[in-house]
C-alpha cells in the first residue's frame, strides 16, 4: 500500500483544538478595544498600577477558570466552586491562625478542595447524578458545612509566608498574578499536550467514542473535577493571602464570575472544545470592567447586570459561530451595521 | 468454511428488558476471512458486534479465539484479542482533529523527565502513513473531524482500526454513509486487509457490495442465525429470501 498519491495537510501545529489562534485573537481584541474606550471616558484607568489591580483582582478567577474550562470542556459544569473555597479555606486558615505549620495549612487547604472537587466527580462518574444537580447539591451542603464550621466568625491573621501568595511582588509583579500565569500556563500545556486533556475533550465531546476506546470514563471525572478542586483550593488560597483573612461566606456567587469568564473565552457549553487561553481572556476581561464600573462610580450592582449581558452575548456569539443559531433568527436591532 | 479457525461463537444469547435479541447464536470466522452479517433492522446484528468488540457482553455462550475460550469483557479485551471494530457511529469525536482520534486511547506519548507529553509529530507522521494506505485524501491533520465530510471522517475512522496489529475488523455499514468512489475505496480496503491475512466481519444492508467482498454470508433474523451460504452458491433474491423468511436456502459449515 503505498500513500504517494495522498494529500493530507498537516494542519495547524502544535495546537490540539486547531480554533486557538482564531478565539484568542478575537476576543484579545475585544480586550484591547474596551482597554481603548474606558481609557479615553476615563484616563485614570490607563495606568500600569491599575493594570496590575485588575490582574491582581482577577488572578484567583482566573485560576479557578482554568479548572472550570476543563470541567465545560468535558461537557460538565461545577456550581459548587464558592461553597469549596469557602470550606476548604476555613478549615486551613483556622489551622495557620491557631499557630499551625504555613506548610501544613496550605496542604490542607489544596487536600480539602481537592477531595471535595473528587466527591463531586463520584456522585456524577459513580451514581450517575447530572452534573448540574450533583455539584447545586454540594454548593449548598459545603456551605452549610462552613456556617457550621465557623459561622459569624472572621478568620484574620495568616502567617507571614503565606501572606506573601496574596501581597508580595516578585521582579514588581504581584504574586497572585504570577500565580494565575502559572496556573494558566500549566492548564495549557495539560489540556494540549497530555493524554488528560485529550481524553477531556474526548469526553466533551463524545462519551461513549472515548468509552469504546477502552478508557475509564469514570477515572477522566474524577481527575476532572478533582483538578477543578485543586483550582478552587489555589485560588481560595491565594483570595484569602490577598485579603488576609475569610469567613464562611467567602466566594458566594463566584461560580457565576468563573462560569461566566470560561464562556465569555470561547469554551463550548456543549463540551469537547475549550481554550484556556480564553478562559483566562474572559476573567480578566470581567474583571476590566469591574474595574470600569468603580473608577466610573457606578454602582456595584451595575457590575451583575453587566456581567449577565456579557456572558448573554458570548453565548449567542459561540451559537453563531457553531451554526446553532443562523443569523437570520437574530433580531434586527442586534445585528450590527457595517 | 474453508480457513484455519480464528474465532467461533458459539449459542450466545443477549436479552435486553426482556427482548431476547440473540437467541443461541453460533458464527465461526476463518483466518483471512470476509464475512458479510446480514438481516432486516432490528435481527440483531448490531448487537453481536458490540458482543465481540467487547462494548456489551453476551448473557450466555462462548467465545473462542483460534481454539482457546476467551472473554471478551471489555474493548480493551477485545483490543488485547487483536479485534478492532469499526462503529455505525464510527467511534469518532467531532471536536479532536484527524490525529488525535486516530490514536484516542493509544496516544504515543515521549518522556521529558518524569513527565509523559503527547508526541504530536510521531502520531501526525503515523495517520499520514496510515490515511496513505487508504489513499483518500483529507483537508488537514489540525482540523476537528466535525468539519470534514460524512467520507472523510469513514476514512479517518478506518485508518484507526490499522494503528495496530489487528485480527479481526468488525465493521458496521462501512459504506452507509460514503459516495461511490469512496465507498469502492473502502471495498477496496477491505479486499487489501484480506490480503494481508486480517479477518473481516462485515454488516451492511448493500448486498452489491456484500456479493462483491465476501467469502460467506451469515443471515440473521429476530435474534437467530437463519444459516451461513457462500455467494458462490446462492443468488441475492436467495439471501434476499433469507432474510425475509428466515428460511435457510444453503446451510455449510458448523456454525448455524
């Protein structure tokens, strides 16, 4: 048999879902463009320090994103990422105020988040629970965990050490945005260039194809949301070390910012496709215009309802691009002139 | 049948909620050998593919590989048999590129330290080998298989099943979904593997392509083998009868 007269492209190197470049560049743009407009309404936000604010609010979004983009991609969602950063952080930062090894209490805070991130991953690989209804489940039962733990009080006083994570700077970069960097660097390569990543997408994409091959379906869950506990457990981290301090309410709503960011990037809701790069796009764009919002006084509650029409938009966007919708079916006054 | 065993089924039986899709059901598939699978929907043929790739497992009977009882458990089982099979949902993932489907659970993985990366340019240079056997041509290695056609995406499908050393194919209407010209490439396909000594079980409902490829043909109807006829021997009108009727025209072999 011979393949001399065969024509195969070898197509996009180096980029395993092949639509990176096409998602990155657009909504870099996007970036670029509200950078260029909130910068003329109001000059104070073109400024490096402001810049650094904004990456540094950002940062533990931007690495429970990752976790999520992994979790989307495999056609799964986690409701429950607030309630897990809640509870594996009270637990921890109680352990380090009391006067407990910094090594220690951030262990317990990764191992906590990482084994809650695993329970949601049994109850959905195991007993077969939707992905939505199992982790709706833990988001209320963890939570309520943590209001058992230490409702009412505020934990104050972490280490000097670990501190560090949420306030020091190395070369004039603030931490948590070296963190988020390394966090979104190491999801990258794990979700491009590693049998994990190709089985995520894999399992996104098609259940059983992936079933067929002969690998464990349920193991991929369980390292899925296991890895997403992980995120959960270093963004909580680096949130409390930033603020030096938490309590049981802690990331309430913030499966909403790290859903949102992750859809905003371009990660399919129908699973098999996603993009870190996006998702990391998509947190600090959120983030960006918090940060409009306060430099331009307006009022927090602004911030949700600009935040919902965002992610309104990314998702009628992902639509289009997947045929989903045509744009004969979109409205005339949303389409854009040209 | 004329070749060296390979493998013999023999009274397996499969319910389902009380449906009882295959009742006692015994084929035996030689060395090298084409064997077309054929029935009405609902015969159950379907069902004993799944059996043998080890995607669903069979309530009772026997399996044996070149005289040895096995079980086949799992498709890593069947894998491990050297059965590779080839779904009517062709097992393919719309949004992994050409590449990375072909090698979905074999990945080639190289070490940089302790830590196993894929090895893209070993598995794109292996699919370019392996879609050369075939020699249909597809858009780009890069691309999810969703964008490419209904043809392509067979021909991605088929070249899985040549990663490696293989023993049997199962296939379940290779050519459903493919135009003319490519669907005689798959045949042609077909005809090469037997060549090489692989064993093809085939179902399609094209008995065009049936008579053209295959050494025998084994009629299935409501769950039950009706009987195994060489092409030789019998017309289309008889098989079309057979599968009709259920009435057997010409039994050989040990089989039904």
């Amino acid at each position: 048999m011979s393949g001399s007269n065969t024509k195969v492209k070898t197509g996009v190197a180096g980029r395993a879902d092949g639509t990176f470049s096409f998602e990155g560049l657009g909504l870099t743009v996007v970036l670029l463009g509200i950078i260029v407009i909130f910068s003329f309404i109001n000059p104070r936000f073109f400024a490096v320090e402001n810049f650094l604010n904004i990456l540094t609010q950002a940062a533990p979004f931007i690495i429970m994103a990752v976790g999520m983009t992994f979790v989307i991609t495999a056609a799964g969602i986690d409701l429950s990422v607030g309630s897990i950063l809640a509870l594996s952080s009270v637990i921890g930062f109680e352990f380090m105020s009391s006067g407990g090894n910094p090594v220690i209490g951030v262990a317990i805070i990764l191992v906590v988040a990482v084994a809650l991130g695993i329970l949601n991953g049994a109850l959905i690989a195991y007993l077969a629970i939707p992905p939505f209804i199992a982790t709706l489940a833990t988001m209320v039962s963890l939570r309520g965990l943590a209001l058992l733990h230490s409702a009412g009080t505020m934990h104050f006083g972490l280490p000097e050490s670990v501190a560090f994570l949420g306030q020091g700077k190395v070369l004039g970069l603030p931490m948590p945005v070296l963190i988020a960097l390394l966090a979104a660097l190491f999801g990258y390569w794990l979700l491009n260039f590693t049998k994990f990543g190709v089985y995520c997408r894999a399992l996104g994409g098609n259940k059983e194809a992936l079933r067929l091959t002969g690998v464990s379906v349920k193991r991929v869950e369980l390292l899925v949301y296991g890895f997403m506990g992980l995120m959960v457990g270093l963004g909580g981290l680096v949130m409390i070390a930033r603020i030096d301090s938490t309590q049981a309410t802690i990331g309430t709503g913030s499966e909403i910012h790290v859903i949102a960011a992750v859809i905003i990037g371009g990660t399919s809701l129908f699973g098999g496709k996603g993009t870190v790069y996006g998702s990391v796009a998509g947190a600090i764009l959120l983030s960006m215009v918090a940060n409009a919002l306060v430099i331009g006084g307006a009022d927090f509650f602004w911030q949700l309802v600009v935040t919902g029409i965002i992610v309104l938009f990314a998702v009628l966007i992902g639509n289009l691009r997947e045929g989903r919708v045509s744009m004969s079916k979109v409205p005339s006054f949303l389409k854009m002139k040209s | 049948m004329g070749a060296t065993e390979l493998l013999k089924l023999s009274k397996l039986n499969k319910w389902y909620d009380g449906l009882h899709a295959l009742q006692d059901v015994s084929l035996t598939i030689g060395e090298g050998e084409v064997v077309a699978l054929v029935g009405d929907n609902g015969a159950g043929k379907s069902t004993l593919v799944k059996i043998i790739a080890g995607a669903q497992t069979s309530d009772d009977g026997e399996i044996s590989l070149r005289g040895e009882a096995t079980t086949i458990g799992s498709p890593k089982d069947a894998s491990n048999l050297g059965i590779a099979a080839l779904h009517q949902s062709l097992g393919l993932v719309g949004s992994l590129n050409v590449f990375e489907n072909i090698f979905l659970g074999r990945e080639e993985t190289r070490s940089i330290g302790p830590i196993k990366v894929l090895d893209k340019k070993k598995m794109r240079d292996r699919a370019i080998e392996l879609l050369g056997e075939l020699a249909i041509d597809v858009p780009r290695l890069g691309v999810p298989v969703l964008s490419m056609s209904g043809g392509q995406r067979q021909c991605v499908a088929i070249s899985r099943l040549l990663l490696d050393q293989v023993n049997l194919i199962l296939m379940d209407e290779p050519m459903a979904a493919l135009g003319v010209a490519e669907g005689q490439k798959v045949l042609d396909l077909i005809v090469r593997l037997k060549d090489k000594g692989v064993s093809i079980l085939i179902i399609s409902h094209n008995l065009e392509h049936v008579f053209s490829i295959a050494d025998r043909i084994a009629v299935l109807k409501n769950g039950r083998m009706i009987g195994t006829v060489s092409p030789k021997n019998v017309t289309r009108t008889d098989v079309v009868k057979m599968i009709t009727t259920g009435e057997n025209i010409e039994s050989e072999g040990a089989a039904q």
